[in-house]
C-alpha cells in the first residue's frame, strides 16, 4: 500500500493547501451529537448563508429566499462580467471537489483488489457500502466540469450555461442514494478500522495528513448539493429574464431546491424529544391531525408518533386564558404494534359517510363565505365585528368538512389488545404514517408499560412538542398566506426510472382542496418494464390548491390480496413526492419541467396553469366545419340529426363500458387522447369508432365534456340563463316546477332534444352509483357549470360573479338546476311540447 499511500497524501496536500471554497476538512468532528451518536447534517437551503452544511442548534429550516433577477437598467457588461466571476469562482471549487472524490477513490481500488484474494482487508460488501455511489458522483462532475470549461474560456453574452445546471440537477437521485447510505458508511467504516488493523492503517495514513481527512471526503458529496445550489442563485442575479439562460437556470434551482427539501424533511434532525424516568430519550418523530372511527362516529384526534411508541389524545377543553392540554385517548408501544389484514372470518363495519352532494355544499358554503369575507374587507365601513362572526361559520364549516370528507381506511392493531381505525384523506398521507412506523419498527425495540404518571408528563409534553399546532382550515391561517390557485393545471408525466426490477407501473395526481388532498388523475398502467414512458397530458381543476403529490405504484392483479377495508385490491406505493405550486412560476405559457425524487425512483413530469378565467371563456371556432365551437343548431343540421354524432357515441361507449368506472366523468383523461379524439370528431375521420372502442374510458368521458364546455353558447343558452337563476331559486314548489319546465319548453329544438339525452344518460349513470361512486349530485357538480355558464360576452353582466370564485353562487346554482331535472321524473320531449300545464309566461 506504500504508492497508494503517496498518491492519496500528494493529493491530499493539494486539496487541503488550496481551500478557497471554505472546506476545513473537519466537520466530521462537529457533527457528532451529545450521545456521540452520528446526525444526519442539516441541509442548508438559503442563498444568504455560507456553502456549508450543519446541525442547526435549533433545528429549524431556513426556507429559500427566491432569487433577484438582473433589472432593467442595469449595466448588462456589468452583468455578465459577474456572471463570469461567479462562474470561474465555482469552476475553481469544482475541480477541487473532482480532485477530493479522486483522492477518495483511491483506496477503494487496491482495497477491491484484494477482496478477491485469500486475505482481504475489507469484504466486497463492506467496500461498496463505504465508496456507495462515490465513482458515480465523480463521473458526474467530471463530465459536468469537462462541458463547462470551454464555454467560460470563450465568454460573451451569447454563450448559454444553463442547460449543464440542469443536466447537473437532473442527477441529484445519485445524491439521494449517496444521502441515504451515508450514516451506514460512516458506521461500517469506523467498525471496520476498529476490527481491521490494515484498514485503521489507511486511516491513519490519511488522518496523518489532515485531521479525520476520510470522514469528511465522505461528507462532500452532501456538501456540495448546497454549493451548487447558491451558485445557481448567484447566476439568476446576474442574467436577465430575456436571456435563454434564464428559464434554464430556473428550471436547475427548483430541481436542486425540491431535492433539499425532500433531504431535510427526511433527515433533519428533531428538536422535540423528552426524557423518560429511567433517563431514556424519546424523540417525536411526526405528528398530525387525523380522524378515529371510535364507537361508531369520527372524532378529530392529534396523533403523536415517538420513537418508541404511537399516542393518540385529543384537545381538552379549557377556561379562557388558560394553557391548552392534551388528553391521552390510548397509545401503543411500536413492538406491538402491526397493520394487520383482518382474517375472512373477521367482518369490517361500513364505515358511515356523508353523501357527496353534503360535501360538496360544505364547499359551496365555504366559498361563499370567503367572499363576504373578502367583500366586508374592501368595504370602507368594514367592521370587524361582522368579519369575525363570518370567520367562526367558515370554521365551523371547513372543521365540519375536514372531519367528514375522509374515507381512506387507516387500521393499526395493538397485538396484546384492541384494533383502531383512522380515516385519511389521500393514499400519500397514509403511506407516510406507514412508513414512518415501519421504519422505527426496524430498530430493537422493546415493549413499555407506562405508568399514569408517566402517561400524564409525556401527554403534558405534547403540547410543547407539537410540529402541527392547527388544523388546516382558512381560520388558521394569516391573511398575507396565499390562497393558492384557481383555475386548471396542466400536466404531462412524461416518465419514471430507477426501478430495479420490471413491473406494471402506473401514477397517480393528487392536490390540496380545502385542506385535505383528494386524487385528481391517474395514468395507464404500463405492463412490464423498468422505464415507463407514459407521456399522458391531463387538466385537473385546482380550488385554492397550493401542492401537487405524484404517487408510483405497481399494479396489483392477484384477486386474492384484496383490501376488505374498501374493498379494492391493494397497490403497491413504489415511490412519491411532491412539488409546491408556486403561483410566479406556474402562471406561464410555457411548460415547465420538473422531476420529482422518490426513494431511488425519478418521475419526470411538465405542468403549466391557467387561471380560470382563461379556461372558461367559450370561444366559438373560426372553422365551421367542425363540431368543437360551433353552434349545436349547426352542427345537428349539417349531419341531418336530432343530437350530434359526438353526444351520441360519445353515451354510448360510455354506457358500453364506462358505467362501472370509478369515478367515470370526475377522473380526468388523458388530455393528448382527448386532443386526438377531438381532431377525429372534427375532421370526421373514417376510422373514429375504432379510436373510440381502443381509448380510454376517461378519455372519451372528457370529450364529451369538453365538446359541451367549448359550444360557443351554453347547452341551455344565454338568453335563457337569468331565467334559469330565477326559477331555480324558487320556494313554492309548483311554481318552480311550472317554471323549470315551461324554461325547457323554450329552448330551440336541437338544444332541447340533446339536453334530455344527456339527462337521460347521466340517470343511468347514477343508478350505478354503488360502484362508481357517482351520484346524481356529483354529475350535477361536474355537468352544471358545464352546460349553464353563459359565453365571454353574457359573462360581463352583473349577474355572474368573478371566475376566482369557483363556488360562487352562481356555480352553485348551476349545478342546483341540473341536480333539479336530474332528480325529476323522465321527461319526454313530445309531452313537454304538447303539455298544456306549463304556462307560458316568462319568469
């Protein structure tokens, strides 16, 4: 070993003499914590701090500070000579750290030579849980450092360097996998210098240069990522948003900055712990609002998990002024806790519901209230008397709704006693409690007893323990918060790697509506490979939504492994993350791409947002010749029908094969099969049965609605739309239904005979309701602003409300009137034309 010797201290010399980058090679010692057990460090995102990484005394993230463009004005030459500092700077630094995992490498090559032999200093194991990733992290910069150097040699205000920042950011699952393997290397190569006395000689070797030099090369892969992440700052300071470099260099600092959130919200290192009598730690690992079926109703429970145990209390109820408490409910030591899958003997209580149509006023109450609200805070005479009586409904409602609207089962059973039952709102959300316990199960733990003194300190600790003080709803929250966006988001997911073994894959889109997360979207299931490229576009409507969570699964088609919780079959969770909706970078035309990191797995996906007010203006189409934009009376005419082609085959492939579907006409369908789909009906494409009969039902149901959401004027028309508000408001019941059908009777012949196909149609859907779980309410939601709201020009009247409303009450009488004809019994268009029971006089 005597040349490595001299290769790694030359090396050493080099690195350690030229330290520009701020490196002391010593931060190993640092981060021990106060048991002399190792900490995963914090990652450090803000652009304000130095480039290193560190345990935080407090624990507390420091969250990004978005960086400054170059303004308008400024001296451009300026500009780009700061951009090139900044770029030699961090191109010197970078070959340092080139230089540092080479001298890293080096003794995993003689050290993998003898592994093979008789005598080896360290296993083939061991060698590759201590050098995890290290050869891949150095081809990556080096490749990284070989593309940039030429562009800063040959510098001017053309040159480009954000698509290598990309290309860089593109690889953090390297990063990820070199995070998580960390702590383990550290342990296995301490182990082995204690049992390995030719290994302790490498080590001494290379601490007789530097101080703990082999531990902190070990650190600077983690290090780095921050590194490059405030050059990236530093570059969007100094580029104009003209420049193409800017985009990309955007697109490079949201990738780095999703991937240090998701790091530090894995590992950071928690602050809340408690001591127990016999002087053991007890840290809170996560804690969160959730709902318990507990005798037979939902009750909102505050649920601690600790590193050895599970506590689920409840808020007590105390005097004004006085500090809040917890009251224990029960808890269950973690080696005693399984989720167990109930035996076929074993019967699983209904769980009671809600109707949908409850829920969705819930929301429509809500929406409403949030704008007397707002309209009570723009009034000069505002009192704030009325705003926070108007407050405590909307809690009462939002709380109402929170503690109803979730269905996903949550089964946790005590092995020495009784089983309970959550309620959550998202798969997301239950595959994290899951895994959070499951990964605290793996450790040695033993069974505790705690006494009721015990109970009542760490129910008492609780309190100041807490991460979740509230629950989510509006009340909660600051009036400078954002309230997230309105309107429609478009996404593409493109594709997925890192799966190690061939699967049937598909993905799932979830967002955040009224506090809670509800599933929007979900992909084919692609059968078979370890690469899906699903390439599928969908629309989902946001309400107030700030967060969108991708979710991996792998498909499961073995009937055996059946959930008897919601009957359905249970789907493996491969991988998931999320990614913050943010406003400024969304609300754009073009499309952003982004990629989310899910336990080794790397989703690719592109997204872009319009606002409400984009997405509901009907615009009538320049080529008449088509059926999307252009007048029913039209389009019925031209193909000498009484209800268009579209309407027609569009019901009955849906009534095919579609009317058992979950969540037929909620689910959105994959936009690109939408867009073909539309094309063929408007080009009259010979072949468009056989398109119908291969694509997606969801796809075929969004035709549908977009053909009805894109007629140039509503299905029910503009002219009669104030009339339709007035009726439906109505109190005495014969005169609304005088009205209503006298409302129909006037409606052109075409538009008349097309509405009660539909009627006709979306009541049989209804009937199926147990199994797709669409009510006649729901497909009113989903139909009535659809066939009501009037075109751009009607939509500048006093009587529809601003489109960033999406519960306005014009929406919600909407879909009132839908939900009126739905719930009427059938309507035949030859007895509502010779009816002579329905007046004619004009509401």
């Amino acid at each position: 070993y005597e040349p490595v010797r001299s290769q790694i201290i030359k090396i050493y010399a080099l690195n350690f003499n030229y330290n520009t980058d701020g490196y002391e090679g010593d931060g190993a010692e640092d981060r021990k914590s106060q048991d002399g057990s190792e900490t995963m460090p914090f990652i450090d995102e803000s652009p304000t701090m130095s480039p290193q990484l560190c345990v935080r005394p407090d624990g507390e993230a420091v969250s990004p500070t978005p960086p400054d463009c170059l303004l308008p004005g400024v001296d451009m030459e300026k500009g780009l000579e700061m951009k090139k500092l900044v770029l030699s700077g961090f191109l010197a630094s970078e070959e340092i750290y080139i230089n540092q995992l080479e001298a890293l490498l080096l003794p995993m090559r003689p050290l993998k030579a003898t592994a093979t032999t008789s005598k080896p200093v360290l296993t083939m194991e061991q060698i590759e849980t201590i050098f995890y990733k290290i050869q891949d992290i150095y081809e990556i910069h080096k490749e990284f450092y070989d593309a940039l150097f030429p562009s800063i040699q040959q510098w001017n205000d053309r040159v480009t360097v954000g698509h290598f920042f990309k290309k860089l950011a593109s690889q953090l699952g390297v990063y990820k996998a070199f995070v998580d393997n960390y702590k383990v290397a550290l342990e296995t190569a301490e182990k082995c210098s204690q049992a390995n006395s030719q290994f302790q000689k490498i080590s001494e070797w290379i601490n007789a240069c530097v101080c703990t030099v082999f531990l902190a090369l070990l650190y600077k892969p983690i290090d780095r990522v921050t590194r490059s992440t405030l050059v990236l700052h530093d570059l969007l300071k100094h580029t104009p948003k003209e420049h193409p470099d800017f985009a990309l260099l955007e697109d490079a600092l949201r990738i780095s900055q999703n991937f240090l959130s998701i790091i530090n919200e894995e590992f950071d290192p928690r602050r809340t712990a408690v001591t127990t009598p016999k002087g053991e730690v007890r840290q809170l690992v996560k804690d969160g609002f959730l709902v318990e079926m507990s005798e037979g109703s939902r009750k909102l429970r505050h649920v601690f998990l600790f590193t050895d145990l599970l506590l689920c209390a409840k808020m007590k109820k105390t005097a004004v002024g006085r500090n809040q408490q917890y009251e224990c409910k029960w808890y269950i030591p973690l080696a005693d806790l399984a989720f167990q899958a109930l035996d076929d003997s074993d019967s699983c209580p209904p769980v009671q519901t809600l109707p949908e149509h409850e829920i969705e006023e819930m929301k429509i109450k809500i929406s409403v209230i949030k704008s007397e609200i707002q309209k009570e805070k723009k009034a000069q005479k505002g009192q704030s008397r009325i705003v926070d009586r108007l407050r405590k409904k909307m809690n009462e409602q939002e709380s109402c709704l929170l503690l109803n609207s979730p269905t996903i089962p949550f089964r946790i059973h005590n092995r020495h006693g009784k089983s309970y039952l959550f309620l959550l709102s998202s798969d997301y959300e239950r595959c994290e409690w899951r895994e959070s316990i499951q990964k605290l199960q793996k450790k040695d733990l033993q069974s505790c007893e705690l006494s009721t003194v015990e109970l009542q300190v760490l129910t008492s600790s609780c309190f100041k323990l807490r991460t979740v003080h509230n629950i989510p709803v509006t009340t909660n929250k600051d009036d400078e918060e954002p309230s997230g966006l309105y309107g429609f988001l478009h996404v593409i997911v493109h594709s997925a790697t890192g799966f190690k073994e061939s699967a049937n894959l598909y993905c799932t889109l979830e967002v955040d509506s009224f506090g809670y997360f509800v599933s929007k979207a979900k992909t084919r299931v692609f059968r078979d490979t370890t690469e899906p490229h699903w390439n599928e576009e969908f629309e989902i409507e946001l309400e107030g939504s700030q967060c969108l969570r991708i979710l991996c699964y792998e498909k499961c088609y073995d009937k055996s492994k059946l959930n008897k919780d919601d009957n359905e079959i249970v789907d493996k969770i491969m991988g998931k993350g999320q990614v913050q909706l943010d406003p400024q970078a969304v609300q754009s035309k073009n499309w952003h791409v982004d990629v989310i990191e899910m336990s080794g797995i790397k989703v690719e996906f592109s997204m872009k947002f319009t606002s409400r007010d984009l997405s509901l203006k009907r615009t009538p189409s320049k080529k008449q010749s088509g059926v999307f934009g252009v007048k029913i009376s039209v389009v019925t005419k031209r193909e000498r029908s009484k209800v268009p082609y579209i309407v027609r085959q569009c019901i009955e492939e849906v009534e095919k094969r579609g009317i058992d579907e979950v969540g037929i006409y909620r689910i959105s369908g994959v936009a690109t099969d939408i867009q073909a789909l539309k094309a063929a009906f408007d080009t009259n494409t010979k072949d468009i049965l056989v398109m119908l009969s291969d694509m997606d039902i969801n796809a075929i149901a969004g035709t549908l609605k977009l053909y009805f959401r894109e007629l140039p004027e509503p299905l029910l028309t503009d002219r009669l739309y104030p009339a339709f508000m007035e009726g439906i408001s109505l109190s005495d019941p014969a005169a609304k239904e005088n009205c209503m059908m006298h409302l129909l009777r006037s409606l052109p012949d075409p538009n008349l005979i097309t509405f009660l196909t539909l009627l006709e149609h979306l009541k049989r859907v209804a009937e199926k309701e147990p199994v797709n779980k669409m009510s006649l309410h729901n497909l009113a939601t989903v139909f009535g602003p659809t066939l009501l709201r009037p075109s751009e020009a009607e939509s500048n009247k006093p009587h529809v409300t601003l489109a960033s409303d999406i519960w306005s009450h014009d929406v919600m009488a909407q879909v009132q009137v839908l939900l009126y004809y739905l719930q009427h019994s059938p309507i035949s268009f030859a007895e509502l034309k010779r009816n002579t029971l329905y007046f004619s006089t004009d509401v």
